[in-house]
DNA sequence: GTCTATAATTCGATAGAC
DNA sequence: GTCTATCGAATTATAGAC
C-alpha cells in the first residue's frame, strides 16, 4: 500500500492549495488531480467525492501552546504570535475559512474547532467560567478577523504589517477579551 | 420606463439576497430571476452578464457618521453602535463580504470602501497623520471579524451577544485602533 | 491500481419569434 | 419588452477495459 498512501497524500496535499486560493466551488477536482500528477478518477476512488475529499483536506489543529506557566498578563501576546505563526507556515486554515463562507461542512469544522479547542483554552483562563463562551467568540472575531483581512482580502496597510506591529497590535485585544473587562 | 425601471429594481433586490446568503458562484441567474418573477434572460439584457448584476447589486455606502462633534473618547463607541445597525438593516455588505472570498471584484470593492470611506475617517482622528493607514487596517480586521463570525459563519457566542454587549466589547478595540498605542 | 470514455447535470449566454 | 428554445462549455460522478 505504500504507492496507494503516497498517491493519497499528494491528492490532499494540492486539495489543500487548491480549496485555499480558489474556494470551495471554483477548485476543480480536475485541476486538483492535475497538479498531484494523477488521474482525476483516482481522486473520486479515494475520497468518494468532492466533500468528503474536502472534510479530510481541512482536517485542523491549531496546536495552541500550553499556557499553564505564561504569565496572565502575556497570554494575549503569546497567542497572537502563535496565530501568526500559524497561518503563516499552514494554508489548511485559509482553506478553511475561504470554503466556510459558502460551505456548511467548513463552517461546521470552524464551529468544532472553536469549540473543541478554543474553547477550552478561554474556560481555563477566563476570570469567570460563565463568561467563557462569549469571550472565546471574541477571540474568534478579532483572529479570523485579521485571517480574513490579511490573507484573504489581502487589504494593503493589514498586509503590510510585519509580525512584531501586528502581535503589538492585536496582541492587547486579545488580551482584553481573554481575561479583561469591556 | 417605469415597468423597465420597476423590473430592474426587482432584480437588483432578488440578487442581493441570493448574493447575501449563497455567495457569487452558487447564486445563480436562473434563481435570482425567479426571486424576482422574471425571466431569466431579462437578467442579462438588462445587466450583460453575471459579474455586472453582482457589481450593480453590491454597491455599497457605509453611511459613516459625522464625527466632527463626537469627544475623541466616545468614537470607538459610536462607530461601533453605527456598524452594528448598520449591518443589521442591509444584507448588501454580507453579499460583498461573502462573495470577496472567492471573487476578485467583489474584494476590488471592499478596498475601495475602506480606502474612500474607512480611510480618511481614521484620517481625520488619527494622532499621526502617517499611522493613519495601519489604523484603518487594524479596524478593518475587528469590524470585519466581527461581522463574518455573526452573520456569516454564524458562531453561537458570536451570535448571542445582545447589540449592548457588542459594542461594550468591541468599542474599546476600535477605540484603541484609532487613537490609542498598542 | 490506473486510465479512457462517457453519462447526467447544470449554468451562463445567445438567437429569434411575438 | 418579454419569453421560448437551445447552444456550448464545464463539472461531478460512474462504468468498465486493461
């Protein structure tokens, strides 16, 4: 099986680019098989169709950082850098959100994501547990937010930003919503 | 020209909603046409093709406020209650929003609001004339994050929080975006 | 496992009658 | 101005040879 896996990994690694810079609808399973050198019809074989093809192409982990020794007072710093860092070196998220807006499988992965993982990080360092869910949303806003700007909108200033300005920047408001007051 | 005139606007309407809530590619002439009980060539006899109809529905005013009497401590506040209504009462920006994704007049559209209307409001309110630029991203990324989470990607938390809430949440980002340091 | 051929849809766009 | 009919292209998905 070792040609089959190999075959199954360059299938999801050009889903992956593809979903990312052209959308759900507009990437192609024909330009997908074509630039993993392979027959279209290998694609379907594989993964069935389209959609499940996406669901295993946008599986995501944003590997947040254990923040148990930071300091409450950085922990909006350390995340924005490692959300920085994390869209930079991985295109899975940018697929994700560009297919979330007219896909309900991507939203609903958003959603589990958000849920899953974010979640749980806001609910251990939220002053008050009941304030967890809104706060976690909050997060999301201002971090897909500056995804949605950055990468996808390309808007000039937002891009032109390096990785120190915009943890500067983003970092306090995420701070803010973690563990501040309005 | 009044039936013509009454026809076309019909069309308009018909096509941002199917923009608003299906996005460029999967809103279809066909369907808009019979939101609007026409026939679907009348669609392309009266806008060309498909691009010009988006172009023609998604014309968009931000309708932004005069700040020129609001304290410099309250604009973050105000511009955040006038997003807030705003978005609510027009689907138009959802529509654009959500066809940015995956269409490029569509994101020429959205840098043209901020850089015609976003930008020289910061302008005028900036303490540094040559920030103004990285401001009036930064504020992009929150009003924009804001609005994909609530009315695109439909977070739970996102979506619960009262007209209130948000703006005590968000005015103090946008606030800080403005006029504030990181 | 891999590829050819093609079925079955769907959509944007056009031509032309009335 | 309005509608019928249809073209041509693109796409997902399937059947089956090798």
């Amino acid at each position: 099986m070792r040609r089959s896996d190999h075959t199954r990994a360059a299938i999801l690694a050009a889903a992956r680019e593809r979903f990312a810079s052209d959308g759900f609808e507009r990437a192609t399973i024909r330009a997908i098989a074509a630039d993993a050198n392979i027959d279209p019809s290998m694609v379907m074989r594989y993964y069935g169709n389209k959609e499940k093809l996406f669901a295993a192409a946008a599986e995501f982990d944003l590997r947040l950082p254990d923040l148990s020794g930071t300091p409450a007072d950085r922990l909006g710093a350390v995340l924005a850098g490692h959300f920085m860092d994390r869209w930079e070196g991985d295109e899975t998220l940018i697929a994700l959100l560009r297919a979330a807006v007219t896909q309900q499988a991507a939203t609903e992965r958003i959603h589990a994501i958000f849920a899953g993982q974010i979640g749980p990080l806001v609910a251990r360092v939220a002053p008050d547990p009941a304030e967890a869910p809104a706060r976690s949303g909050l997060l999301a806003t201002q971090i897909l937010g500056f995804a949605l700007c950055r990468f996808i909108l390309k808007l000039p200033p937002v891009v032109g930003l390096d990785r120190e300005a915009a943890v500067a920047w983003i970092g306090p408001t995420i701070q803010r919503y973690l563990n501040g007051i309005p």
